[in-house]
C-alpha cells in the first residue's frame, strides 16, 4: 500500500505510486492525487495505462496544478501515469514484463509489476470511485479522432440513458458504441459497479497543441456535466455524430507492408472505396496491394507509422448509427 494514503480526507493530497512496482527501484515518482470537498460523487481520471499516450498524461498532471480544492463537489481523483514502467521508458507495454495493462483487469495484488498496478486500480481506487474517465490517445502507433465510448452495468449507479447524456456531455465530435472487454480497464470498472467512459483523440508520436486542447475542454465540460466540477466551459453546440463499431470496421493488413493512406481521419466512406495500399517492404516488384472499406462508414482511426506487420491495423472506422 501507498505511504499515508487515505482517500477520505479533505484537502488535496498526493501519494508516491513507487511502492506498488518494487520489480524497479530506478523509477522516478508518479503520483495518485485525491481532491476532496464535502459530498458528492467521485470521478477518477486515469491516463497513461498505454505509457507511450502522453496527452492525457501532461493534461492530467496540469490539472493536479490547476484544480482547487473549492473548484470540486465530492471527490475526484487523478491519476496522470498509472503505468510508469511504460510511461517512463516511452513504451506502451510495461518495460518490467512486457504485459499489455489494458488486457490486464483485474490484476493480481500477488502477481507482475502490472498486475500489482491493475489490482490497485481494481481492488483500491474502483471501490471508492462512482465514474471512470480512462483517457487514451493514439500513442506511437495511431492517429485518432476524438471520440468517447462508455460502458455500465446493473450494478452501477447511472444507467444507459445517464451514461449518454454524461458522453453527450463531454461535447466530443464522436460518440462511440463498442463491445466491453473485460480485461481493460473501462471493461472491468462496470464489472464492479463502477460506470466508466474511455476517451479518445491525437496520437502520433508527437503531442500537438490543437489536440491537448479538445482533450481538455472535453475532460472539463465532462466533469462538470457530471457535477464533480463547479464550473466548465461551455458546451459545443453541434450534436455528436453517434458511430457503431465492430470487427468488420477493422481493416487489417493481409501481409506485411508499407501504407499509404489514401483517406483521412473524419473521412466519410462507402463500401469498396479505397482506404489504403500496402507497398511491398521487400522484393523485386513495386505491386501494392489494395485496402478497400468493408461498409460504408467515417474513419476513426489510422496507423502512423509506414511499416505494418501482418494482421495489424491500418484503418478503423464506424457505421454510423441513425
Ligand atoms: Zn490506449
């Protein structure tokens, strides 16, 4: 357990998450900051599950800063990097054991560096939190959209018609509607009672100003539409456009490669367009191979780096839902 912590107190209070990885002594301190007034609901903003998906990190950590005590009803807790052995090294996975934390739920108090990790969020901080903010970006590897998707349960406190208007809320341009995993964090949340809401956008490799802030406004707007927040900025005035994702919005690459995108993010689709081709990496003939749309759809979600491995992502998008 963490030295001091108690999640009761009032006050803001932060506490050193080194004690959960003991596997490495070489890491810098990251923190878990508990901002409490009075009563009310709790929200937890987590970043940094996947290490290498820094805005919501910096975000998170400018908000450890930026929100004062007065500014909170309730409780909300921070937690910028929950995953510092990939954070800290620039990896998405975990540099002690090579494990992907958001297939990790519910983890192991007894077990790996990330499984520790993953039981502290379960086992510890779920119990007190009423919402989950999981916040994600395309990391190294994508170029996202900004988009919000959402889970509950019966055992949770807000149900399907409260978790839409908390993601109407956020004022995102993209509401998504996926299939849980239980083994990632905003999958398992509602599992135990716990309604969660996973948030998207940027990504790339490099953190771009323009993206930090729709990030922000969306996480500001969403807490206070929420109530954990006094005030917010103002709303956006469009309405989302609502998508449905599932395997078939997938598009895989069929063999290694190098793509070339021939659509962009927000694109809109029809079936058989063409969203990509994949270069031949090696050989004596420059042939590529085409990536064509599986139904019609809007493109959320594209690889960064020009070199794919078989059966990795090139292109997600979603249906739009009337
Ligand atoms: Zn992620």
């Amino acid at each position: 357990m963490l030295d001091g912590f108690d999640p009761t107190v009032e006050g803001k209070h932060l506490y050193d998450l080194r004690p959960l990885v003991p596997a490495d002594d070489t890491l810098k301190e990251d923190v878990i900051c508990i901002i409490r007034n009075g009563e009310g609901p709790t929200a937890l903003l987590c970043g940094g599950i996947h290490g290498d998906e820094y805005e919501p990190q910096v975000i998170l950590r400018q908000l450890i800063d930026e929100i004062a005590v007065e500014d909170v009803r309730g409780r909300l807790i921070i937690i910028p990097t929950i995953n510092p052995p990939a954070s800290q090294r620039g990896s998405r996975v975990s540099t002690i054991d090579g494990q992907n934390m958001n297939r990790s739920f519910p983890g192991n108090a007894e077990g790996t560096g990330t499984e520790r990790l993953s039981a502290f969020l379960h086992d510890v901080v779920f119990p007190l939190t009423d919402l989950l903010v999981d916040v994600h970006s395309g990391g190294g590897d994508y170029f996202v959209v900004p988009m919000i998707f959402g889970f509950t349960g019966p055992e949770c406190g807000v149900d399907e018609a409260g978790l839409d208007r908390i993601m109407d809320g956020w004022g995102y341009p993209i509401v998504q509607y996926v299939e849980g995993i239980a083994s990632t964090s905003a999958g398992a949340s509602p599992l135990v009672g716990v309604a969660s809401v996973e948030i998207e956008g940027g990504g790339g490799r490099a953190v771009k100003s323009s993206e930090l802030a729709i990030m922000r406004e969306g996480i500001l707007r969403g807490l206070h539409a929420y109530g954990v927040l006094a005030t917010g900025p103002g709303g956006m005035s469009r309405p989302p456009i609502r998508v449905a994702v599932s395997a078939e919005n997938n598009h895989a690459a069929p063999s290694e490669g190098l793509i070339e995108h021939r659509v962009d993010l927000h694109d809109r689709v029809e079936a058989g367009d063409l969203l990509a081709v994949l270069h031949p990496a090696a050989g004596r003939t420059g042939a590529a191979l085409e990536i064509r749309a599986n139904g019609p759809g809007i493109v959320l979600r594209q690889r960064a780096r020009f070199f794919v491995g078989k059966g990795e992502l090139i292109c997600g998008t979603g249906n739009l839902r009337m």
